[in-house]
C-alpha cells in the first residue's frame, strides 16, 4: 500500500505542476474557484485515503439511488479540489 499511497502521490504532484505550475510545497494556489495548498506526502496520505473513503461511499449512494445532500457534495468537490482532481458531478 505504501508504493501505491507514493504513486498517487507522484501523480498529484504531477497534476498539480500541470494545472497550477511548479511551486513549492507548502505554497498556496487557486484552483477549482478554492485556495488550495501544495500538500507534502504526510499530508497527501491522510487527505487522499478519506478522499477515497467518502467516493465510495459517493458513487455506492449514486448506485443505489439514493438522495444525496448538497452539502456531502460540497466536501466531496472541496476535497477533490484539494488533490487537484476534477470535481464530481
């Protein structure tokens, strides 16, 4: 699982560089209409791992037909925005 959690974060890294150029870590940008920070890998991990959480929770819900609440959707898309990811839909 740890050469995964470095892979994905390679790929944030990668991400972010493409989207909002090469700044340090640490440094903040605007993306997705939020302020977001350039996160280290000890901060990606724990942020990316309930990013994960809540999508699958997300798309089981999407799946069963379920009512979903604005506001989980608004910490869902906050959350991908943080991960330089697209926002879902």
């Amino acid at each position: 699982m740890i050469e995964d959690l470095s892979a994905r974060y390679e790929e944030y890294l990668g991400r972010f560089a493409n989207e909002l150029g090469e700044l340090s870590v640490g440094a903040f940008a605007k993306f997705g209409g939020r302020l977001i920070k350039k996160l280290t890998f000890e901060e990606f991990t724990p942020a990316f791992l309930e990013y994960l959480d809540m999508w699958t929770h997300y798309d089981q819900s999407i799946e069963r037909g379920d009512t979903i609440d604005d506001v989980v959707l608004s910490v869902l898309r906050e959350k991908a925005a943080n991960l330089v990811l697209p926002p879902p839909k």
